[in-house]
C-alpha cells in the first residue's frame, strides 16, 4: 500500500510539473545598441501566451547569453564588452526575477558570447578572442578567478575567419567532455572534462568542417545519440553521430531554397524535448526557421521552412510544455511567439509579441 501511494505521489508531481500552467523566461540582451536596459525576467502562461514582466536586472553591458544554476538561485551571464569582457554571477529568485550581484571576473577573451554551468564550473566562449574561459564556484554561488583560459590560434579562408572565433560550448550529454565550436577556423573542439581538476579541459581531438562553412552552434539529442551542427556561413546542419566523445558525420542538409540570393547568417538550433523535431534558424536576408523530423538513424526529413516575422533571429527556445516556439529578434526588437504542433513539428503565428530591445538569448527557467 506504502508502494502505491508512494508512485501516486510521484506520478502526481510529475504532472503538475508538467503541465504547469506558469513558467519562468529569461532574456539577456544587448544593452549598448538601442532600447535594452538588461536582462529581462517575465512570467509566461503556456494556456494563453500571455507575458507579464516580472523585472529587470540593470547596469550590466551586454548581457548577451545567459545560465542558470540548476535549482534556479543562481544566474550567470557573460559581459560582452570588447576589452572590458567578463562573466558575472547574481543570486537569483526566479519567481519575482530578482537579483543580486556576487562578483564578476574577466573572461580574459574578449566578447564573450555564450556562457554554461554544470553547478561546478562557468565556462565561457569568448569570441573575438578565440578562446575559452572556465571559472570555479564558490560556495555562495559567486565565481572564483579564472581557472583556465585556452586559446585557438587558427583561421579559415572567409573574410571573417581571420583568426579563431569560438562561438559556443556545450557538454556532452555524459558531462564527460566539452565540445567548442570554432566558427573562425572550421573546426569543432573536443575537450575531456574533469569538473574538479585545477585544469578542467584536456585536449582530446578536432573534427573538420567544411572550409568557410563557419561553424556557429551545436545541439544533442535527448537520447544523447546525436550530435547538429549549424554552419553560419552556408546555412548548412550536420548531423552527427555521438558517442564517447567522437563525433562521426552522417548527413548534411540545405536550409536555404539552391536559388536563394543573399546573406544567410544560420544562428540558432535546437531539438525538441522528446526528440522528433529539429529546429534551426537563420538571419541575414533570410529570416526564416526551418523545420526537420529526426530518423531513428539519426538522420534528418524536411518538414518547413517559416518566416519568423521578424530580422535578426539570433536565439530561440521551446517553453517546456512543448506548445509555443518563442524566437528573438536582435534587429526588430521583439521576440515573436509561435504555436508549436507537437505532432507534426509545424509552427503558425499565435499573434503574440514581447517587446524588448535587442533580445539575443531566452532561457526558460521552470
């Protein structure tokens, strides 16, 4: 009897966690180009799309990309501020979206522009300086001096490849190791990790893209199986087989029509929660997001390709019932809601806008 009661407990708070009806969403911005006062903390009601603003967070240049601790009562988030570049750790209450600054330590790279936390270590890609930067935690949550900065020394035959860019870290879904994408040199980095060492990251190898295919971000599947790639340059996804930190090519997919004239600018990519769906989008002239089934080998169908209603779609999300896909809008200043077919993957407009300036990363907290 004890048993039983035990698992309706359980099944009961899984649903309620599920199908909550109000979940928290974060957004950091650009502070130095137009409107953005900080980092934007709102309230989202997954029945109707509804926002409410719950506060802002000031005086922080260009708090770009974001992280949150993982019960939420820690927020970290990266200053991307040429020589003045650093990441910054506050004490978080996400329900009122408050909070207080710890510290904030030099990333020693400059521009910083994506930013992760295992609950041990902040690491961060830092971008015009090419290189990675990881950071203890104390225990209060502040951050300790810089543990480890690696720095990549390649380029690539674009214009824009003149040195190395590392545009995103990422684990792998083990926590064993660390993957960077380096857009300036075509390459993706592998590193082991080791969350406790006093030099967390190991070199372990490279996997070559394309030349000049740019490559930006990276996502896994939920299983953890598969690894995709967005390339910033061609607008082209790889997708990879994963395991035990080898990344092996499977297949590599167009997302611009072969007529397509113009800039493409790929930006962001994500899977759904329960793996059938990946979604990737682009910029430039293209502002668009595409939408791919995913094969049981990994590989990936077409499904759509949708405006996103706005320019400069930098960064999206999916809230975490799976309903709506929220995309950010660095040049329109808006980020443009969209109902989600959880069986087909498809997008449509719900109507529904937040408008805030610059918008460039959106986490959802809960």
């Amino acid at each position: 009897m004890l048993k039983k009661t035990l698992l309706f407990a359980l099944l009961t708070a899984t649903t309620l966690c599920c199908f909550a009806q109000k979940h928290h969403l974060v957004v950091g911005t650009y502070t130095k180009q137009g409107t953005s006062e900080g980092i934007y903390v709102y309230e989202f009601d997954n029945k109707t799309a509804n926002t409410k603003q719950l506060n802002v967070i000031k005086n922080v240049a260009n708090p770009s990309y974001l992280a949150l601790s993982r019960n939420r009562d820690f927020l970290y988030t990266v200053y991307e501020d040429g020589v003045n570049s650093a990441a910054s750790a506050f004490i978080f209450d996400l329900q009122t979206g408050k909070a207080n600054p710890l510290n904030k330590e030099a990333t020693k790279g400059a521009n910083p522009c994506f930013i992760l936390t295992d609950g041990k270590n902040v690491i961060t890609a830092n971008y015009s300086g090419g290189s990675i930067s990881v950071f203890g935690i104390k225990l209060d949550g502040a951050l300790t001096s810089l543990k480890q900065n690696i720095q990549h020394t390649g380029s690539g035959p674009d214009k824009r490849q003149a040195s190395a860019h590392v545009h995103q870290v990422q684990f792998t879904p083990d926590k064993k190791f660390l993957v960077a994408t380096d857009l300036g040199e075509d390459n993706i980095y592998i590193y082991s990790y080791d969350a406790t060492a006093e030099q967390p990251l190991k070199f372990k190898t490279t996997v070559k893209t394309n030349a000049g295919s740019g490559p930006r971000h990276l996502t896994f599947s939920p299983n953890g199986k598969f690894a995709y790639l967005a390339h910033e340059f061609n607008g082209k996804i790889s997708a990879f087989s994963y395991k035990k930190g080898e990344l092996s090519l499977l297949q590599e997919v167009e997302t611009v029509a072969k007529d397509f004239k113009g800039k493409i600018d790929a930006a962001d990519i994500h899977t759904s929660a329960d793996g059938k769906f990946l979604y990737e989008s682009n910029r430039g002239d293209a502002n668009t997001i595409n939408v791919f089934s995913i094969q049981k080998d990994g590989q990936l169908a077409f499904v759509e390709i949708v405006s996103t209603l706005g320019k400069g779609p930098r960064n999206f999300t999916i809230d975490p019932s799976g309903k709506y896909l929220l995309v950010g809008h660095q040049y329109t200043n808006e980020i443009v809601i969209f109902h989600r077919n959880e069986v087909t993957g498809k997008l449509t407009d719900s109507g529904k806008r937040i408008q805030v300036g610059s918008p460039v990363c959106l986490v959802f907290g809960n």
